[in-house]
C-alpha cells in the first residue's frame, strides 16, 4: 500500500478540499490504520503513506498540513525524509513517532525543526494536540505565503522608474534628492510615489518600508 485516504464520500466531498490533511508515513499497518481512525474522529483528513519514497511521490495540496512520521524507517528513514523536505515552502510541521527512546536522534529531529516527538504506545491526547499545534502553524504559514504572493505580484507592476523611486523613497531620500539624482520634476517623483503607493496598496510610508523589506529575500 502507497497511500490511503479517507472514505471514498470524503475524497468527492468539495467541503474537504480546505479541510487541514494530516499525513502519515509508518511502515506499521496497524499503527496506520490506528492514526487514520484518530484523525479521522478528529474532523482532520489522513494521508497514509508507507514509505518514505511513496510520501515524496505524491503530490501536496495547499491546505493545512503537518506529518506524523516513524523515525525508524528502512531505507530511507525519518531524518532522511526530513532533510528531503527541509526546503518545502510553507515547511511540514512534523511530529516524530518512534517504537523505542532514541535520545541522540530526537535531538537531532528536534535541532532540525521538528515539533514534537513522541515514543510508542503515546497518548491519544498528547499526538492530537501536537497535531493541532503543527496545523495552524500550518496555517500561518501558508497565509504569510500567500500575503508574500501578492506582495511581489504588486511589486512586479512597477515600472522601472516607479521601482527607482521607490528603492530612493525607503532609503529615506527626500523628493527633492530623488528628482536631482534622477534628473526630473519634483513634482514628477510625487506623481511616481504616489502610484508606487497606490499600487503596494501602502497606508504609509513606514507601511511601504515595510511591504518592501518583507520583500528582501532574508525576509523569506
């Protein structure tokens, strides 16, 4: 088995398509079909996955996620996976599952980002919040995503005057320094900034500064 879903009336149901998934990757069948009845009475949807390989081959929708994740895969085990998916944008919030204590690994999953980890048998309750824990840090980040998107899409109107004007403006030139520096009316650089606002829909100039180092690729 590659991947499991919920009931076939949950797959066609369009009310799921934002419903937050919860993926599952163990090469125990028991504990996959255990965690889907979990997930399931918790309003979530499940994924399951026996493999690390078969998780990477499918595709991830753009809802709310996290992955409940066996450490002690074959092959390619759960630190593996992790590494594979590190650069995934919104990142995985994932929760560490293993059958036995491995302190020297859980430090590393944990230095590596991992939000929890858990050793067999676990609390129902513990996993669940974990889980509700990933998924709005889930959520968040796919609306800071999503806020960034429209960001740059804005930023991309720009002609390459009004991108000058505005690169001067928040470095804090007054328009005076802008039209000397690039040779035009002061009341042309008024006109540019005035567009260069409307079109980052800015309230104001510290809302522009702002807009523009959310743009900065350390701000990623």
């Amino acid at each position: 088995m590659n991947a499991n879903n919920l009931s076939a009336p949950d797959q066609a149901s369009t009310a799921t398509q934002g419903t937050p998934i919860v993926f599952v990757v163990d090469d125990d069948v028991s504990v996959r079909e255990s965690l889907e009845l979990l997930i399931g009475h918790a309003q979530w949807r499940a994924q399951l996955f026996d493999s690390a390989q078969a998780f990477l081959a499918h595709p991830r929708p753009p809802v709310p996620s996290c992955l409940v994740l066996d450490i002690n895969l074959p092959d390619f085990n759960g630190l593996d996976l992790q590494n594979a998916i590190a650069g995934d944008r919104p990142r995985i919030p994932i929760i560490f599952i293993t059958g036995y204590g491995d302190v020297p690994r859980s430090v590393r999953a944990m230095k590596a980002g991992a939000v929890e980890f858990l050793t067999k048998p676990f609390d129902d309750e513990v996993l669940l919040t974990a889980i509700a824990d990933a998924l709005q840090s889930s959520r968040v980040a796919l609306d800071r995503e999503g806020d960034l998107r429209v960001l740059r899409e804005a930023h991309a109107t720009l002609t390459p005057r009004e991108q000058e004007v505005l690169g001067m403006v928040v470095a804090g030139c007054m328009n005076k320094v802008i039209a000397s520096d690039l040779g035009i009316s002061e009341i042309t650089v008024k006109a540019h900034r005035g567009k260069v606002m409307r079109k980052m829909k800015a309230r104001s100039l510290a809302d522009l500064v702002k807009k523009v180092a959310q743009l900065s690729p350390q701000a990623d």
